[in-house]
C-alpha cells in the first residue's frame, strides 16, 4: 500500500520554506497512521543549532481553541448559556447595556465588537492597525512586564466599539477571549490555566503542552525572532517574555505532535460533546488580525483549498513566532508547523505589507501537507 505522505515533496517544501528567508521551523504530517516529521534551519542564528521536530513552542492563538473547548464544556454542564449575556456573569467588567447585549457566543466568534486592547497596552503601537505608524519600542518596554487581565480588559472596554454586539463581519480581539478567561475562573471556583489543565490539556493527553507561569519555554525550544515590517533588523530574539499579555488566550507551549494529537481528539468529539463540536464549526465573517475576512467559529476556523475538503483549526503569533495546526473534517489529514520568525513583510508607501518570498513557500508547504 503506497504511503499517502510524499516524504521527499515534504522536505523539499519545508526546505524552501527556510530558503526563502525563515531561519528554522518544523512541522508534523499525519495521514491515517503514517507519520511524517521534519525539520529546516536554525534555532539559534547565532550559533547555528538546529531547529528539530519535537522542539517546544510558543503557539500563540492556537491557545483560543483550548479556552473554547474550556468554556463549552462548562456549557454543557449547565453553569455557562452560550447565548447569555455576559453581563449576567462579569457585570462589573462589561457594565450596562453592553453587558446585556454581548453574548457568551459573540466573544467565542469574535462578534462582540468589542476593540483589541493591545494598542493600548503596548503604547508604541497605538495607530495599530496602521502599520506604517507602528514602532516596536514596547516590545522591548514590556519583555517583564505582569499585566493584570481586568486592567487589559478595561482598555478594550472603554476604547472606542469595533461594531455593534452580533454585527457582521465581526473583529478578531483578544479582548474577547480575555473575557471568557475571567468567565471561566467565575464559573469553575479555579484559575482558568488550572482549569484548562486538568480539563483539556491533560483529557487530550499532551505531555508537553502547557500554559506557561513565567516567561521562558522550559525544554528544547527555539529562539523567537521578530521582524515587525522589517523596523528591527536584524530580527531581535523575544524566546524569553512574560506572556501575561494575552495569558489563556495566547500564551500556550506546546509542540506540533501535542497540536496534532489535540485537534484530532477535538474534532473526534473527545473534548467537547459532538453537539458543542456543532457550535464550535458555526462560522460567521470576521475580519483577521491580518486585515482578511475570514469564516470563523468558536475558537476554530476552517481552510479550504478548490475542490479539497475542509480543514478545522487555528494558527497563532507571539512576539517571533508562529505556528498553525490544521485538521481535515474526518480527522484523516493534519497538519501542524511552527516557525521562529514573525512579520518578516516590509511595508509599501502607502504602509501595507508587501509580499515576500516566504508567503509562497510557506502557502506551498501547506498544499504539499494537506492536500499531498
């Protein structure tokens, strides 16, 4: 029986990927039974270690996943509506009539129109999302800095609405989901990351995935290189920073065999009832931190290629790193890679990024994985 994973295109495609300009990253293909992992470039430029297959990571995003599974497990036990307000649980970090109109539902699809709090919290940032009057000087400012969640949540509140609660298309924030992280913690009696533990991270059985107490990765993991828009060159290492800026919405460690082993438990209806699966896949047009409108669900998003099936995952950014993990709707395919460089695209005159060769590649891996 001929292997359904061409080993060969799959080295040559992460290869290219490192090519064009990623100094290291590593990826897990899953077909069935048969397992392909690989590995290109460097994890420290400096001194030339290798990036290799098991390395721990950063996988920003893809965390929001969890912190859905999270939430509607206690929706299944009746201590969460998904279409209740979310003033019935916070009301004193959603006031008024606001609380009463943003529902559990539009902060796990990203309807609530609340705005992101990130521009707020990193100062540097403020003109966010116009890129060209960006700087990454807190970046730098903020590599040690313990943010309080309320006050992160406090200033995507109060800044100016991203839309009306359940309007379409609604406006990725993580603001949101900081606030099902508090919505957790009321309703469970624990900390969302012990929650999160015990309930997602070790029912899937990953063994080397974690949401971190401190800012280092812990075992083999790579350095983080961030470019924003080609303002810091060379690309500076941000591997150590306290993640409490995006805490149980963004700060998970893990490695692309756990991502694997995750969503293919997630979409078998292992983690959550197979009718919180169905909630989870009801997707609605939300416009992406990138800018794209995109389909987007409870913590999950689809990808399709023409005439292909449809794949269910997320991906995810920190501060120089990356990673995406995609799932086939059967659970026959997947996918996960994780890359050690961030916003590598320069901006035009008129302050959007332009392409870079490592778009391609990356775009080329991902056919070459999911689609063989």
């Amino acid at each position: 029986m001929k292997n359904p994973l061409d080993s060969a295109a799959l080295e040559a495609a992460v290869e290219n990927v490192h090519r064009a300009g990623m100094p290291g990253l590593f990826a897990e293909v899953r077909d069935g039974d048969e397992v392909w992992r690989g590995a290109a470039g460097v994890a420290d430029v400096a001194t030339g270690r290798p990036v290799t297959a098991d390395m721990r990571h950063r996988v920003g995003s893809i965390t929001k996943t969890f912190t859905a599974a999270a939430v509607l497990q206690q929706v299944e036990r009746g201590r969460i509506g998904l279409d209740a307000p979310i003033g019935r649980y916070l009301p004193r970090l959603v006031p008024g009539e606001r609380g009463d109109a943003i529902t559990v539902r539009m902060l796990l699809n990203h309807t609530s129109g609340l705005a992101e709090y990130l521009p707020y919290a990193y100062p540097s940032l403020k003109a966010y999302p116009d890129l060209a009057q960006t700087r990454p000087d807190s970046l730098d400012d903020h590599r040690f800095t313990r943010f309080d969640p309320v006050e992160l949540i406090g200033m995507g509140v109060t800044a100016p609405a991203a839309g009306a609660p359940g309007g379409t298309p609604g406006l990725y924030s993580n603001t949101n989901y900081l606030l099902l992280v508090e919505l957790l913690e009321h309703v469970t009696g624990t900390t969302a990351e012990r929650y999160i533990t015990r309930n997602v991270i070790e029912r899937a059985g990953l063994r080397d995935t974690e949401l971190p107490d401190g800012p280092h990765v812990d075992g083999p993991h790579s350095r983080l290189y961030e470019a924003w828009f080609g303002m810091i060159e060379p690309p500076r290492d941000y591997s150590v920073f306290d993640m409490s800026w995006v805490g149980p919405s963004a700060s998970l460690i893990s490695t692309v065999s756990d991502l694997n082993r995750f969503y293919a438990l997630l979409l078998a209806g292992e983690i959550v009832d197979p009718s919180s699966l169905a909630q989870m896949r009801r997707t609605v047009p939300v416009i992406s931190q990138e800018g794209r409108t995109i389909e987007y669900g409870l913590g999950l998003h689809p990808m399709e290629g023409p005439g292909q099936g449809t794949f269910w995952g997320h991906g995810g950014t920190v501060w120089g790193g990356g990673a995406l993990a995609m799932t086939r709707a059967d659970g026959g395919r997947q996918l996960a890679v994780a890359v050690n460089l961030q916003r590598w695209n320069t901006l035009d005159s008129s302050g959007r990024p332009q392409p870079h060769p490592l778009d391609e590649a990356l775009a080329a891996l991902y056919r070459v994985a999911m689609y063989g």
